[in-house]
C-alpha cells in the first residue's frame, strides 16, 4: 500500500479535552454530549467527528463512482453520517454506523449501485469493515 497522507492530531484530556492537528487548522475543546453520563456538551465530539470525516470521504468516493460511469451528481447531494456510540454485552464500548445518501436526480437504482461502489472504496468503509456495523440508507 503507497501511503498519500498522513494527518496528525494530538488529544489531550480524553472526551473533556482539546483536539489539535499538527497544522493548527483543527483546535477544538471536547465536551462529553449531553445525556451521556452528565454531559454538558456544548463542544464537539469524537463521534461527531468520526461522523464529520466518515460522511465527507464518503461523498468523494461517491463522486469518484459517478466520474467513473461517465455522470456528474448534483452539487446539492448529500452524504448524512449518524454514528452511535453503545455498550457492548461484554461492558465495552463500541461504533455503528448509518449513511443516509441523497443523490439529487439519481433513480433510486442507480443511486444504490453508486452507492455500493462507494463503500467498496471509501476508506473510511475499508478500514471499518468487520469492525463495526454500517448501515446504507438511499434517500
């Protein structure tokens, strides 16, 4: 596998700290969502992020199987990531993930086809597969 980016983020303080990337673009407080064990949240999370990153790289793999069918997708289509966080049985924790696609002016065939391609390369989907349930949703 020939590496083409490496992005470098440091943690401090687990889910009631800060996020900082090594370019400074990304430096942001976490805060424990509300409802979870007496989260107040007002900052963003690890699973909002997950859900930030899984839904943007999977909206390029979507427009990288369209380039591929010769199409264009509208510029309004959409990629909505909702990821939870649960408990395991054995008193773990653990991911799932839902992605909702609407691609704009696609039929509904043609739009699950797209958007089966798009998992089989999206690396968010390759490096979760096995690991952790996602769920595909055509809008």
């Amino acid at each position: 596998m020939e590496k083409l980016y490496t992005a470098v983020v440091t943690a401090t303080g687990g889910r009631q700290g800060q996020v900082k990337s090594s370019d400074g673009i990304i430096d942001m407080k976490l805060a424990v969502p509300e409802g979870l064990l007496g989260g107040k949240g007002g900052s963003t999370n690890p699973e909002q992020l997950f859900a930030a990153g899984y839904a943007a790289c999977f909206q390029s793999a979507l427009l990288v199987v369209a380039g591929k069918h010769k199409e264009k997708l509208d510029p309004e289509s959409t990629v909505t990531a909702h990821v939870d966080l649960n408990k395991t049985d054995e008193g773990g924790y653990g991911l799932s993930v839902k992605l909702s696609v609407d691609l704009k002016g696609v039929d509904k065939e043609k739009a699950k086809q797209y958007v089966d391609e798009a998992h089989e390369i999206c690396p968010y989907s390759v490096g979760t597969r096995g690991n952790i349930n996602v769920e595909l949703e055509v809008v």
